[in-house]
C-alpha cells in the first residue's frame, strides 16, 4: 500500500480501500502504526508521516518505501525460519500460517521440506494458561514482579500465551492494574484457573517486550508520580524509595533517547534527578518537538 500511496499523491481514503480491500478503520489502524516507523534515532524528525487529511491518505518522509522491498535469500530464510517456529508453538494465526506457506513455496518449489524448527518442551503452565486463554477463564496468578522482586497476587484475563528470545509469556488485562500486562511464566509461582468468564478484545494488542539491562546501559534516576507508576511494571527499573504512591527508580537502556522519550511522554508526571546523558537527550528531542510545532 506504501509504495502506490506515494507514487499517487493525493489518493483518497475510497480509493485506497478499494484498491487494497481496507476497511477505513483498518486503514486508519495501519497508518498508526508507520506513524511509529523511521529511521535512528526515531525522534520526531526521523518518522514517517501517514496520517489521513481529509478525505485523503498522506505519507510523506518514506522514500525508502517508494518500491516495494524484496527480500534477499537469506532474508526470506529467516523469516520462513521464524514463521515455522511459531507454528510450532502453536501460537500462528491463519494469515500467518498461510504466509509461510507461500513462502515455502517459493523458496522450495518442488515440496521438499527446507527446514525444521524445534522448540523447547514448553514450561508446564503454559498449557493451562492456554487452555485459560481458549476457554476465556479468569485466572489468579502468584507473580513475582522483575522491577520490584516482590511477590502479588493478581486476576488476569489471559489473551495470549507466547515465547520470545527463550522465555514464555502471558499476555492479558491485568485486574490489579486495569490494564494490558506481560508476565514471564516462570515468575508465575501458582495458578489457579476460575469460573469466571471474561470477553477478549475483538483485536488482541501487540504484546510488548522489554529487554534485560546490562553493565553498559546508560542509567539515570527517575521520580514518578502516581499516573507514572505503571512504568515499573513495564520496564526493568530498579525501585529505589517509595512514598506514598510517588515512587524513584533507576532506569537503564542501552540508548538515552528511551527514557528521554519516555520523560517528555510522561511530563509533568515524572522528573528527571540523575543522568547527564538523558538530561541532554531530552533536551534534544523537546526542541524537535517545538520546531514541528513552530514549522506548522
């Protein structure tokens, strides 16, 4: 869709649904999410606009799009690679299995099999909590949280059951914090699978995955109000003193422009205390900020 939206400026929303079988609301959703694309170091500058103006579909800043990418051998490889793997794990969606499928065609025209992918024997609580997830069965999990150590109990409503990079994952609407999380299985120290029915979403989010900090992360400090909390349960922080529902936390990535676009994010929720590095980043990424507002 990228490449003929920018070889024809000015299409409508009407024709590009037509042309590639959208509905706008599914448009709109795709466009959202090149909006987050770009190139280093992903501040405002870098993105790719695509937005709907009107009536009409705008991506701009995206010439590297402007014909569509083919994959070298080793590309389609491991891709193909990483679509068996999840068919494996049994966690592949009809479009995918039926894109892996094209593409064992392609790259093994005459139905010779080209690989296998073989993954560990799964933990014994993914079986149940993929069966929670089918049935749509609230489950109460025994968590020890990765920021904090510490050990709660939670009502879940389980969507997705995955592995990433070695380890498996629950991904669900967290009842003791009203929203989305991801928990590592094997922080999970009980379960128990109750009766109590829930509706998934019609369109299951994108589950997020954080990294683990290292030696040679950039570190700063950072003072999180109460709306700011829930950074500590989606990044690895270090919780350093609480007060009340304000919290401190250190802070480690590998690049400063992460908590610096996690700061301006937050405003006025959270301050900076210790980081020289970030402190500069944020003050580079606010005068971008104002200079796309100034440019309007």
């Amino acid at each position: 869709m990228l490449p003929w939206v920018i070889a024809n400026p000015g299409a409508t929303v009407a024709e590009v649904c037509e042309r590639f079988g959208y509905r706008q609301e599914e448009l709109i959703q795709d466009l959202r999410l090149v909006f987050m694309c770009g190139l280093p170091g992903y501040g405002p500058g870098d993105l790719i606009v695509a937005q709907v103006e009107g009536d009409r579909v705008v991506v701009e800043m995206a010439d590297y799009f402007a014909q569509a990418p083919r994959l070298t051998p080793a590309e389609a490889l491991a891709l193909l690679s990483a679509g068996l793997a999840l068919l494996g794990a049994g966690q592949a969606s009809d479009a995918l299995e039926s894109a892996v499928a094209k593409l064992s065609r392609v790259l093994v025209p005459d139905g010779e099999e080209l690989l296998a992918v073989d993954l560990d024997a799964e933990p014994e609580l993914v079986a149940e909590l993929r069966r929670a997830a089918l049935e749509g069965r609230v489950v109460t999990i025994d968590y020890v949280s990765l920021g904090r150590n510490r050990e709660t109990v939670r009502r879940v409503e389980p969507w997705l059951v995955f592995s990433s990079l070695g380890n498996w994952y629950l991904f669900g609407h967290d009842h003791l914090s009203g929203e989305e999380r991801v928990f590592r299985v094997d922080r999970i120290r009980t379960l128990e699978i109750s009766d109590e029915r829930f509706e998934p979403p019609r369109e299951v989010p994108e589950p997020q995955i954080r990294y683990v900090p290292s030696d040679d992360d950039v570190q700063c400090v950072i003072d999180l109000g109460p709306r700011a909390r829930w950074v500590i349960d989606y990044y690895p922080v270090e919780i350093l003193s609480e007060d009340g529902d304000a919290v401190r936390v250190r802070f480690s990535s590998t690049d400063p422009s992460v908590p610096a676009g996690l700061l301006l994010r937050l405003g006025a929720d959270a301050v900076l205390v210790e980081g020289d590095e970030v402190a500069e980043a944020l003050a580079r990424l606010r005068e971008e900020v104002l200079a796309l507002y100034q440019d309007r």
